[in-house]
C-alpha cells in the first residue's frame, strides 16, 4: 500500500464513474479511510479542497445525494486534519447549507453543529460560525434563514453573554418570520435552543414567544411547542413547572389537533422522566382524556407509554386515573388498541399490586380475562404472555380462575398462543409449587409434549429443564419421569416419541448418573429398536450428550449401551443411523 497513492486513486475512481451516481456515492463513503492513509497535513493540503471543489462542480452539484454524503462525511474530517483546521470545512458547509434539497441542508447543519461541538477552544468556534450564522439567517431566499434556525443552538452555547442577548432577538425575528417554512424552521430548532438558554432570559425574552406559537393555527406549529415543554422541564423548578408544563399539557391533550395529543402521548415518558414525582402524578390525571381520544393512534401510543411511565408515577394515580379506562378500552372496536392494551395491563397490575388489582368493580382482574377471551388471537397472545407476572402479583386465591381460562387457551386454534401457554407454566410452578404444578398444570404441559405443531413441541421440550430445576432431582424422579415414562409408551406417533426422547434428555441435567441409568437408560435401549430411523439416530445423539455430561455410570455404559449400539453399528439398514452410532462408540468407548 506504501506504493500506492491513495489520493490520486480517490480521483481517478472518481472520475472513472462520472455517469454512475452509486458508484460515486460508494466511493465517497471511504473519505475517512482514504484522509487516514494520507496523514492530516495532506488531508488539508489535497483531499479537503478536492471535495470543495467536487462539491461545486459538475456533475457533482446536482447529485443531491452525493452532497448530502459529502455533508455527512465532513463530521469525521476533524479527526483527520491538523488541531483547529476544521475551519476549513466551514465554508463548504456553510454552501451546502443553503442548498434548495432539506435533507441537504440538514445534514450541512448538523456537520456544523458538530463542528462547534467538537472544537476545543470555543471562543475560536464562536469566532468562526457567528458570521456563517448571521449571513445565512439574513439571506434574501427562504433555505438559508431555515438552516439558520437549526444552527441557532450550537452558536448560542458558546456565545458571550452580550452577543447571547442578539441572537435571542435575531431568533425571535424567525419566529415571526412571514415565510412559514423558516417560522416550522425556528418552531423546531426552538425545543434546542430552550436547553441551552438560561432559565430568566427564557422568561423574559423567549416565553412571550413560546406563547404566540403555542397558538398558531398551523398544527405542525404546535406539536413543535410540544417538544419545547419537553425541554422546559429540564430548566424549571417544580413552582415554575406546574404552571408553564402540567397545565400546558392539559390544554394540549384537549387539542383540535390529533397531531398534536399524539405528540403528546408520545412525550409522556419525557414529561415523566423531567418532572418530579408528585408533578408527573399530576400528569397522570391528563392520561385519561388521552386513553379516550377519538383517533386511534392517540390512544395507542398513551397505552404503550404506561410501561416506562409507571416506575416514575404513584400507583395510587395510575390506578384513579388510568386502570378506570381499561374497560373500555378492552372492548375498542379496534383490534390494534386491545392489542396494545395487552401488552401492558400485566405491567400494570404489577405497579399497583394485588390489592389495585383487585379493587374496584369492574376490577384490571375482570379486564384481564375479557382480553384472554377476546376473538382476535394477537390480543390472547399477549395477555397469556404475561400470565406469569400476572399471577406472581394476585396469589393463589383469585389466580384459579386466571388458570381455568389458561387451560382452555390450552387447545386453542392459534399455535402460537399454545406456545405461549406453554412458555408461562415454568413461571406459574415455581411460583405456586409442587401440588399445584400437580393438580393443575402437570397434565396441561404433557399435552404439550403431544401437540400437533411442532413449533409448539419443541417449545414444552425447552421447558422441562426449568421444570426440573425448580423442583429439584427429587421431585423429577419420582413424580415427573414417570409421566413422561407414561405418555412416551403410549404413544403411537414416532414425532411424539421423538419429543419424549428430547424431553429425557433435559431431564437429565438435574438427576445423577444412577438415576439416569435406572430412568432414562432402559429408554434409550429401546428406542435404538425402533422402526423408525429417526428415533434410533435421535436415540444414539442424545447418549452421546449424557456421556459428554457426565451423565452416564460406567456400569450402564458397558452392560446396556455398548452392546445396543454396537447392534446397530453392524446391523441397521440405515446409513446415517450407523454413522451415529459409530460416533456413539467412539465417545463411550
């Protein structure tokens, strides 16, 4: 590679693929590999004005791709030049900045931005991008002035408290603006600039401002002013907060605009997370009219924000305010809100505990089984994949009518709600214990070993081993590995006896190799004389895992497996099932 100059060939591949715009995109994405094999003083000598120079040229300057990759690339350059000759990156961006394409634009901007970000004298960034930021944001045509919005808030972060009081007047001039594209422009960017402006200059310049577009009557305006209350609640205190967030919010949730109470279902969390408690349960209270909005994505989005909201919320709130609507909701014509309503209520009895759960008339209880009853199977699906957490915060008590539904859900029509039903019985047991997992689970889950899904099968398989580890050796031997010793003797179906032969195999991991030679061993022996191949090829690998285990005494080995695998080694019709057992026999000896 030492022999290779890496600019020239940069050009020339360049230059190779003038009239194939992919290709040229493919190769600009190796800008950095290329500035690292040129060193940082050929970087800023060759391969910067290079691209400047592409980026102003045709064909380059009407590929709007390949200048939005020449945007994007310019945020590693500094890596690659010498320290502070970012500057150099300055003027292209600051044309690309003004380019008619947005997602050009943009992208020139937030390279910029980065720019200012990384620097590390910031009296040196403040000195460079002030005339970049106030020559875009005094030009004649609409592209600059929005862009100017967007690099508002990186200026103003390293601005001097003098200069600060301009751009806040300059900002509040495009806000104002008669173009309605920079007014959504400053409108957006205004969210970033609260973070960074000091909580009295807020007030005392930018909160009349806030306010006049709070009231805009273009709706994209105001989802916008949305997003700056999310950022208010990083800058005030609780006193200041109530007035100028909480009850913000409860206005926006009565909005005319859908848009907008969807914006503000969807920072829910942000509110949550950037209140104080008591505040954010407050909040709560608004969580109603969301729950009920007439649009169904509204609805949606609340439901599925309850789940990172309730660690930072009373449960006494949620359950006054929310749990309430559930009822309904579990009863929404739309299939998608129940859905999504499913996938949280376990999340929620789990946040107000047994006694909320409880409570009330119709209580989350009586919610829960008219979702486990409900006709679409995604909405089943999700509330049986929570039947553990469910069952964990009621207790055995009021839990035997969530098991009755549970064993009818047992043989429904929809596989993968069986699989689901089978994945939450581990749960349940170690839960309840032995008598239970006896009584009310134990032949529900050997039903599963028999399904006639194979998904469904392999998915009770996986779960014996847990089965067993929380009952402990024991229990397994004397009351589990007769069932299954039961049910693989009475079946006729060879993919049920090779589900049983899979289900020995996990019970394995908690008996000793004396309980495995008594147990699973005469198992094993008898199905390498199967008719079928496939069970006595299953037969051989499992043997070969119990002996990797260790799980196999010397005693069974030599007087019962030895000389049956031998048997088939010599014997079989089937070739695949010779070469496991010669497998067999090389790891047992």
């Amino acid at each position: 590679m030492a022999d290779i100059d890496a600019f020239q060939f940069f050009k020339d591949e360049l230059s190779n693929f003038q009239d194939d715009s992919s290709e040229r995109r493919k190769i600009l994405g190796r800008i950095t590999l290329i500035a690292g094999a040129l060193g940082k003083a050929e970087t800023l000598e060759k391969l910067v004005p290079f691209l400047n120079t592409c980026a102003t040229t045709d064909p380059y300057d009407k590929d709007d791709e390949f200048l939005f990759l020449v945007a994007r690339e310019y945020k590693h350059m500094p890596d690659h030049l010498p320290p502070d000759e970012w500057r150099t990156l300055v003027p292209p961006l600051e044309s690309l900045g003004t380019q008619d394409e947005t997602l050009v634009r943009e992208e020139a901007i937030k390279t910029l931005s980065s720019l200012v970000a990384q620097a590390t004298q910031k009296n040196l960034a403040f000195d460079t991008m002030l005339p970049v930021l106030r020559r875009l944001s005094g030009a004649d045509w609409f592209s600059p002035r929005c862009s100017a919005c967007m690099l508002f808030p990186a200026v103003y972060g390293v601005a001097t408290d003098t200069v600060k009081a301009e751009l806040r007047k300059e900002y509040i001039a495009l806000c104002n603006d008669d173009t309605p594209m920079v007014k959504r422009a400053a409108a957006r960017s205004l969210a970033a600039l609260v973070s960074v402006v000091d909580k009295k200059d807020f007030f005392a310049d930018i909160m009349p401002t806030f306010t006049k577009l709070a009231a805009e009557d273009t709706d994209v305006v105001r989802v916008e002013m949305v997003k700056v209350l999310v950022s208010l609640c990083r800058i005030l205190d609780a006193s200041d907060a109530k007035e100028h967030v909480v009850d913000r919010v409860a206005k926006a949730c009565t909005d005319k605009s859908w848009r907008v109470r969807l914006q503000i279902a969807r920072s829910m969390v942000e509110f949550c997370k950037g209140l104080p408690q008591a505040l954010a349960s407050d909040l709560v209270k608004v969580w109603g009219d969301l729950l009920k909005d007439q649009q169904r994505e509204v609805k949606i989005t609340a439901i599925m924000a309850l789940k990172d909201c309730m660690p930072l919320v009373s449960a006494e709130s949620i359950q006054t305010n929310v749990t309430p609507r559930f009822q309904e909701l579990a009863s929404d014509f739309s299939t998608d809100v129940r859905t999504a309503l499913a996938k949280v209520i376990g999340y929620v009895a789990a946040h107000i505990g047994r006694a909320g759960t409880l409570q009330g008339e119709p209580n989350l209880l009586a919610t829960i089984m008219e979702l486990l009853k409900d006709e679409f199977a995604e909405v089943r699906l999700n509330v049986v994949a929570q039947t553990g957490k469910i069952c964990e915060v009621l207790g055995i008590d009021p839990v035997q009518q969530l098991l009755n539904t549970l064993h009818s859900l047992a043989m429904d029509n929809n596989w993968r709600i069986r699989m689901e039903v089978v994945q939450q019985i581990p749960l349940l047991g170690a839960q309840f214990g032995t008598e239970l997992f006896q009584n009310k689970l134990q032949g529900l889950f050997l039903g599963f070993l028999a399904d006639s899904v194979h998904a469904v099968r392999l998915a009770a398989v996986d779960n014996v081993e847990p089965i067993a580890k929380a009952f402990g050796a024991t229990w397994t031997a004397e009351h589990f590995m007769p069932k299954l010793l039961e049910q693989n003797s009475a079946t006729q179906s060879y993919l049920n006896r090779l589900t049983s032969l899979h289900a020995l195999s996990k019970v394995s991991c908690v008996l000793s190799a004396d309980q495995v030679a008594q147990l699973v061993v005469p198992v094993l022996v008898e199905a390498m004389k199967d008719k079928v191949p496939n069970v006595k090829f299953c037969s051989c690998r499992i043997i070969k895992e119990l002996a990797d285990e260790k799980k196999l005494s010397s005693a069974s080995i030599s007087s019962k497996l030895k000389p049956a695998v031998t048997e088939l080694r010599s014997q079989d019709a089937d070739g695949d099932v010779q070469v496991e057992a010669r497998r067999v026999l090389e790891v047992i000896g």
